[in-house]
C-alpha cells in the first residue's frame, strides 16, 4: 500500500482559512438561531469509541486513563473522560448537532467492522471516514492553530493601520469628533477598528463558523478516499485525546497537514485501526505498527491517552512520554484570551518510521 501518494496532487482543502464573507454570514445564522442551553463539557473523543476501550468494573465500564502532565494513571468512567470543557463556547449546541450527524452512525459502523462485513456496506464506510475527519478536525490543536492565525494577522492588520496615521486620524475625527486625541491614541483608534472581529474571536464565534466550514470541506475530501482496517494479532493499541493521528517520516509533533501525512489513522477498538489510503480493504499489522501508531497517539494527544484496563501498555506509554518532551500548549479560554496574544510555539518533533501503509499486510 501507498497510502501517501494516494493524497498527492491536491492543496489542503481542511485548514485553508474560509473566506469573511462566508464566515460572518455563517455567524449570522448561528446568532439568530434559538439559544440553546450550553455545552460545557464536550467530548473531542467520540464515546462510542471510549467504550470500546472500557471493562465493566464495579458495574461502570472503565479505561485506564494516563495522565501524561503528571504521570499518574487510574481507571475511570469511559464516560467522563475525552472531553474539553467549552472546546467550542459559541453556540456549542449547534456543534453538538455538527458531530452528532457523524456519532448517530458510528455504532453501527463499528459493528460493521467487528462483523468484517464493512466494506459490503458502502454507506457505513464512509461513515468511518467521516469520524477519521470529524476526531482530525476535533482536537485541541485545531483550536491552537486557529488562535495562532488569528494572533497573527490580527497583530499585522494593527500593524498595517499604525503605519498609515493620516488614514488613521481621518477615520478617528469621522468616529470621535475633532478632539478625540484628548482621550485617545493612535493605538487605540486601531484597537476601535478591530473590536468587532476581536470581539467575535473571544466569543468563539470564529472558531465556530471555522470548524463547521472546515468539517464540511473534510467530508467532501474525505469522500474521495479509500479506507483500511487492520488488525492486530495481540498487541493492543491505545487512544489518546486527539486520537485520529496524522504523521510522516519526517514529522510527529507538530501534526502535519491531511496532505502532507503518509498515515491518517484512527484505533476503533483494542486491536482495530482505520486508515485511510489509496482503496478500501482489510489487512493486519504487526507488533512495530502497533507500536508506531501508539507512539503517535501518545506524541499528538494533548493530555491523556486511554486504554484497556487489562492491556499491558504502562511501559510504553511512560516511556513515550519521556521521548514526547515538553507538555503541550493548551488552547486558551475564550474568556481569559486577551486581544493580539500570541500563543507558545510548539516545538517539531522528528518521526522514527516510515510510513504505516507500507507495513500493513492485506488479506487477500
């Protein structure tokens, strides 16, 4: 298999930036809509998958949940992990209503794979695809880009309106009368300027529109690839926070581009993978894939990777966690995000293998 070159020949069409007129009118909606109750807690990993990874324990059925930041692990509810709080904080019902269009179908995609009859029922393979999408797009560090951008073209517009002070001043006496120096400065009249877009950032409005847009782009990309399940004979894969990885040679940390991954994969159970790739078909995979995706599972997630209660992965997950180096940026709160901060930089991270596809086995 080749799964890279099967991404070849086509710019990113995920984080490609939306066009304003598209995302106001977008916000637009979203702000006349009825309000719905909020969603504070939000799962970035899906629950039906979160399960697949649980032991029923004392009734409730529980993951081993590795806190990287700390280095502790416990058993905990599959349901009270896997998410972020206020990931998305602008209409989060409406979000909720996105992911759902996706979640709705995944159970029964899942049986699908574990019944080996998927790739005779093409709706639920592209069902698979989207949820391959739907966890890329979900993720802490789409959010992380999306400040980044915004921090940055935000800081070189009020750089763009200081270097023009005549345009400046015009618009500042048209807005604040003929003595409106006695209470402002230059920088402040750029500030004024941007306070609408700068408002519509903190309130996760942006982000909002961005995500929806980019999902809806994903799936029509999405819908033109192929997908693998393979399948390990022992050794048991884990799942992290952010838990479709996208990797290369070259790259773990930061995550690459759809375009630019050699793999895109996503555990659906304990020794279950997809992957997408060049044509749909079943295949294992041995002890170093294992190792390889878990390694990317533990590098990309943001916090926590999980696992079955009875898999014996303490050691390499710990171990993983020494290799992955610093904690990771965390996104910032829409409440506590001040106008023009510019977030950590996060550090590159070279890849250890080549690419996954080329070392699945397909059944013939």
């Amino acid at each position: 298999m080749t799964m890279g070159s099967a991404f070849g020949g086509h710019k990113d069409p995920v984080f490609k930036t939306p066009e304003p007129e598209v995302t106001l009118a977008r916000i637009a909606e979203l702000s006349a809509a009825s309000d719905d109750l909020p969603v504070r807690r939000q799962h970035v990993v899906s629950r039906v998958l979160l399960k697949r990874f649980a032991e029923p324990l004392q009734g409730t059925p529980k993951v081993r949940a590795f806190d990287l930041q700390f280095g502790k692990s416990k058993l905990r509810s599959y349901s009270s992990v896997g998410y972020v709080e206020n990931f998305i904080a602008f209409r989060s019902a409406e979000a909720e209503r996105l992911w759902a269009r996706t979640e709705n179908l995944l159970t029964d995609a899942l049986n699908a794979v574990d019944r080996q009859t998927l790739f005779s029922e093409p709706e639920l393979v592209e069902v698979i695809k989207q949820a391959v999408v739907m966890h890329y797009l979900r993720a802490e560090a789409t959010k992380l880009i999306h400040q980044s951008v915004w921090s940055r073209v935000r800081a070189q517009t009020h750089a763009e309106l200081l270097a023009d002070p005549a345009r400046l001043r015009q618009f500042a006496t048209r807005r604040f009368g003929t003595d409106w120096e006695q209470t402002r400065s230059l920088t402040d009249v750029a500030d004024e300027l941007l306070a609408p877009m700068t408002t519509l950032q903190h309130s996760d409005a942006l982000f909002q529109a961005s995500i929806e847009n980019r999902f809806d782009r994903a799936q029509e990309w999405v819908a033109h690839q192929s997908l693998e399940i393979c399948t390990s004979d022992g050794p048991e894969f884990v799942l992290g926070d952010a838990p479709a990885a996208a990797y290369n040679a070259r790259r773990l940390w930061p995550r690459p581009a759809l375009l630019d991954a050699s793999a895109v994969v996503l555990p659906l159970g304990r020794t279950v993978l997809a992957s997408l790739g060049p044509k749909n078909q079943r295949g294992s995979v041995d002890r170093a894939t294992v190792n390889e995706v878990n390694e990317a599972q533990i590098r990309q997630a943001t916090r926590r990777v999980f696992a079955h209660p009875k898999s014996s992965v303490d050691g390499f997950v710990w171990s993983a966690r020494e290799r992955r180096g610093d904690p990771r940026p965390r996104i910032v709160s829409p409440v506590k995000n001040a106008a023009g901060q510019v977030l950590p930089a996060s550090l590159a991270r070279a890849a250890h293998s080549d690419s996954l596809a080329e070392r699945c086995h397909v059944e013939r």
